[in-house]
C-alpha cells in the first residue's frame, strides 16, 4: 500500500540536488566493555546481520511517484529490501585518528542516497587508534528529521551495561514512527523552516484566539527587530563568509568536553548551559573571522531553537535570533550579550499565545523557508548567520551489548545562505559539539574546535577572576 507523503516532506526530495543533499545524520563513539575490543562489537554486528533481524518498519520505505499517485511522492515498502545493502563496514585507515574518522564522515555525509531504495544508510566504522567503535548513520529528511533519528539511533539503546541480546539499531522498534515536531529545529534545519510556516496556518485556522494575536506579536516582533532587543527576527545580521551559495563538499568535525565545566561556568555567571554554548561559538566564530580578515564590524546572529518552559506554555518550542556579541574583543561581554538577548527573546515569546510564537518563529526563518518550497535557494539577505542548536540528551550512561556510548554527534544539512551547522547534544557527563558545513565554503573547520576550547578556557579564567561581574 502506498501512503502519501506529507507535502512539507516531498519538499526535501524536490529541492534535493548534487550540490544539496538533504539527509541528517547521526555519529556514535562506542567503548567496548572491559576485557573485550572493537572486534568483538564488530562480530556482534556481523551475528545480526546473519540472524537477519527484520528492520523495523521505517527502514523499509522508499519514495516512489508515479501515474497511480497522481505526480506526488508516497511511501511504499522496498519489494526488494537487502539489508546488506544498507548496513556496511568501514576500516579507517593508519593512524586511526579521530581527524581520519572526521574525514571519512564528510565524505559519507555529502553523497546522495539512492532513492530506489529506501533512504538511509549505517556506517559500521572499525580501526580507531583509542580501540573504539563507530556508527555513522544517515537517513533522509523526508523520512526523518534531526530528531527523530537519533530517536532511531536511542531505541538500541539502554541504561544496563550488563544486558546482551540486544537487538541491531536498525531492527530496534518500539512500534511506532519517530515522533516529528518543532524539536526538529535542533538538527535538520530546513525540516523546521519548513514546518514552521505550515504550523502557524494550521494553528490559526484551528484557534481563533491565538489568531487574533497574530497582529500585535508580529507588531511588537518587528519593532524589537528594529530596536535590537532580542526575538525572532533580526534585521541586523551582516553577510559573511557563511552567507554564500554552497557547493555539494561537506565537512564535519566535532569534540567532547565535561559538561561540569559548562555548568560551572553557568553558574557563576547566573546564564543557562544554552547561553555558554552560545558564548563558546561567539569567541570561536571570532577568531576563525579574524584569521582569515573577515570579522564584519557587527556582530553576527544566530538562529537557535530555544524550549519555553513555564507553568503558562508547558514545553513550546521556538526560534530565538542571538545576538552573538562578537564585535566584542572581551569573551566576557560576549557572554553578557549573549545572556541578555536571549534573555530579552524568551520574555517576548512567552508573553505570546502559541499561536504568535509560531507566526513570529516563521516570519523568522521565512527568508530560508521560501528557499526550501520553492527550490530557489538564492536568499536576499542575510536573515542569520550560523545556526547554533543544544538538544540535551539523557543523564544516565547508555550503552549497546555491553558497549559505551561515548559521544553521541549529529550531523545537519547545510543549505545555500547558511554553510555552518553547530549543534550539541549531550550524553551522560559530557557534551559534544558536532560542526558540519559546506567543504568549499568554510575551509579548515577543525580549526574552530580548537577555538572553541580556547574560549572555554577563557571563560572559565573570566568567572574565576570576577571580570564577568564587572561586565555586567
């Protein structure tokens, strides 16, 4: 039976080109248990694959269109299916650093998936020097989003490191479709620009009372806009390098670093774990500008998927346009700018009903949105710089067969106008930092995990001396 595709998600393969995949992804470190090795997670893998675990329904569809679905893109079960097909083994070669393994992603991140088949494909990935484990996994955006694939990736997942038998990820199921909702915002970008436009009409013909704010929370957003206040929409942002057409070249590279150390920060400062992130990527942003003569004299913006958490709106999602601060030579200013503009745009959101939270996200991100329906992705200006998202992952260790998730990375869809994807998640005690961005257009991306190291170190030194309370 073939089910019809929702129209926001046929978009994904209607503006899909070779020089603009649209797949997320999702990167796994896994520590084999004590006394074993990365051999013996690779004959566990090798173990499932000759059971032949049926995958879970997901993983069995592929787009189809033709006369009998009237032009538009459905889902059908692959006739054919071969899972041998879509699970494959990789060995890095020597040295077996994580720098090789970063390089290998980018390259298995920018091809096309083949829609013959259904779209996704896992990476088992052996040879790292330290004796770990890799999975690379990467699926479609019109069959997932950022989210609801690492959901995918977590139902293979527990909290017993004792437990074995545990099914392959790709056979894991809970029975029911990862769930799609604004969230998305914090991987697969372009899921969420999309979404949001077709959220707020949705919301406004089914809630009269939050239709008839849409007027005055438009209202006050654009007057915030042209105060430089904080809120959903910026009009300030300058082009940069980041700002251009991509070519089909990715890169991705990413880091850990003991989430302790942003909570102390955090707390000493009186800022949110988001607003570090946003601080750390403000100093590293600069200094990888500076380097290459390319810092504008305003201060960048970032787009950021924030959750309003309050006894008025339960668990919203929306999108918040930071001012970075980084025409600020001192990170602590950087910080305080970072703090009160975020500070200032959750104050707004939540003085509005759900419905002006959409409209105000969407008129946010429209410029990239329009870009996305209609396939022409030529932004006229510059509605943000960077995307910087912080999904928070559980607090307790997971593990597969025994086996530790170590890091847990994401991996975005980079698009034209916005060529750098900055995106954290967290896993038990540390928080990882995955960047992806067009290869052509943001050389050398290694480099900002060093510079984001950096700024760590100088926050810390910051609120240790007492520079950021003569800041503020």
């Amino acid at each position: 039976m073939r089910l019809p595709m929702a129209p926001t998600d046929s978009m994904f393969l209607l503006g899909e080109s070779p020089d603009h995949p649209m797949h997320v992804g999702g990167l796994l470190l896994l520590q084999p248990p004590e006394n074993s090795d990365a051999t013996e997670l690779r004959e566990r893998f090798d173990e499932a694959l000759r059971r032949d675990d049926p995958a879970a329904p997901l993983w069995r569809q592929r787009p189809v269109r033709s006369v009998t679905t009237l032009g538009q893109w459905a889902w059908e079960e692959d006739p054919r299916f071969d899972i041998e097909y879509h699970v494959r083994f990789n060995a890095l070669p020597e040295p077996g650093t994580t720098e090789v393994l970063w390089e290998l992603v980018s390259r298995l991140h920018a091809s096309l998936l083949d829609r013959t088949r259904p779209l996704w494909e896992m990476h088992l990935i052996e040879g790292l020097a330290d004796g770990r484990y890799a999975l690379y996994v990467k699926i479609h955006h019109s069959l997932a989003d950022g989210i609801g694939a690492m959901r995918l990736l977590r139902r293979a997942l527990g909290a017993d490191p004792s437990e074995v038998g545990m099914p392959a990820p790709w056979a894991a199921t809970d029975g029911a479709p990862p769930a799609r909702s604004t969230m998305a915002a914090a991987i697969g970008f372009p899921g969420h620009a999309v979404r949001a436009v077709r959220g707020v009409v949705s919301e406004a013909l089914t809630v009269a009372s939050g239709a008839a704010s849409l007027v005055p929370a438009l209202v006050g957003t654009v007057d915030r806009a042209l105060h430089d206040r904080g809120g959903p929409l910026s009009l300030g942002a300058p082009h940069t390098m980041f700002n251009e057409q991509i070519s089909g070249s990715r890169r991705f590279a990413a880091r850990s670093w003991p989430l302790e150390r942003l909570r102390l920060v955090a707390k000493l400062t009186d800022s949110t774990i988001n607003d570090v992130v946003l601080a750390l990527s403000s100093g590293a942003l600069r200094t990888y500008l500076l380097e290459r003569d390319a810092l504008p004299g305003e201060s960048l913006v970032a787009m950021v998927p924030v959750s309003l958490r309050s006894k008025e709106s339960g668990n919203d999602i929306a999108v918040l346009m930071c001012d970075l601060g980084t025409r600020h030579s001192d990170p602590a200013h950087r910080l305080e700018r970072v703090r009160n503009s975020m500070t200032e745009g959750k104050r707004a959101m939540r003085g509005m009903s759900k419905v002006g939270r959409l409209a105000t996200s969407a008129v946010g991100v429209a410029p990239v949105a329009v870009g996305v329906l209609t396939g022409n992705r030529a932004v006229p200006w510059t509605p943000f710089n960077v995307i910087v998202s912080n999904v928070p992952g559980p607090e307790e260790p997971l593990y597969w067969n025994g086996a530790r998730v170590d890091a847990l990375y994401p991996l975005s869809v980079p698009v034209d106008g916005q060529a750098l994807n900055i995106t954290c998640t967290s896993t038990d005690d540390e928080i990882a930092f995955g960047l992806t961005a067009c290869g052509r257009t943001v050389p050398d991306l290694p480099c900002l995990l060093d510079h984001l190291d950096a700024e760590l170190v100088a926050l810390e030194a910051v609120v240790t001396t007492g520079a950021f309370d003569e800041a503020r």
